[in-house]
C-alpha cells in the first residue's frame, strides 16, 4: 500500500474515531432510523479496510420496521431499496434481525438501551461489518 493511501485511511480512521455517535434508548419503539457511523470491508484473502459507507453501497440511512419485519432506505435517498427480515427476536434489552438478501446475509444488533447498532453482512468471500447509531422514527 503506498504511503498516501495509508495516509488517507489513518485520516479516515483518525476522524471516525474523533466524531460522536448520536444515539438514543429505542425500547419498545417499533420503527426505528439507523445510520452508519464506520464500516469495516473484509475480504478473503484477509485484507480489511475501513471504508466510507457510500464507497461500498451501505445506505446513509436504513429504517427497521418491527412490525413489518422489513428494512429499507429512506424516501429521501432515493435508492428504494427494501428487504424482510426472516428472524427477530427482541429480548434482554437487545434487538436481533436476521435475512438474506441479494446472495448476502446480514445480522443486526441493536442495543434497545442506547440505541447502537452492529451488523454484519457475508457474501461469498467478503464481510462486512458496519457500527452505528440508531433512533426512533415518530
């Protein structure tokens, strides 16, 4: 890697690390706003990077709708994109969502309490792990 890249991704990293995450307790709340504070790309033949959301396609926003069992972008995005959740179980102040989508299967946690959020999402030789803050849609 050469010394600018490796300049850029210390930048990244360095200003990912220094900026705060908003959240809130989202208990009991049934539609809620995430957003991507860091993601982290790994690829198998071992090399990770952390990158910019937009670069890898993760939507700035996703709402988690509880009752409908569905993720999807925000109308604002433009991007109407939309997928079921398969698995939810809510229990011990922790959310967990779990589906497949596009030869991709993803796994949220949210911590009801504080409102963060980790996901994981797999494909064939590559992860992705993102962190972020959750809050409720009213």
């Amino acid at each position: 890697m050469s010394s600018r890249i490796g300049q850029v991704f210390a930048t990244i990293a360095a200003s990912l690390v220094t900026v705060p995450v908003f959240s809130e307790n989202v208990s009991g709340v049934d539609k809620i706003l995430c957003a991507p504070a860091e993601v982290i790309v790994c690829h198998d033949d071992g090399y990770c990077e952390t990158v910019l959301p937009w670069k890898v396609n993760v939507p700035q926003f996703i709402v988690v709708d509880i009752k409908k069992k569905r993720l999807s972008t925000t109308e604002a995005s433009g991007a109407n994109r939309s997928t079921p959740i398969k698995g939810l179980i809510r229990e011990s102040g922790m959310i967990y969502l779990q589906g497949v989508d596009r030869e991709r299967a993803f796994s949220f946690v949210i911590n009801e309490g504080t409102g963060l959020m980790t996901v994981a999402v797999a494909r064939a030789g590559l992860t992705v792990t993102v962190f972020g803050a959750c809050t409720s849609v009213i």
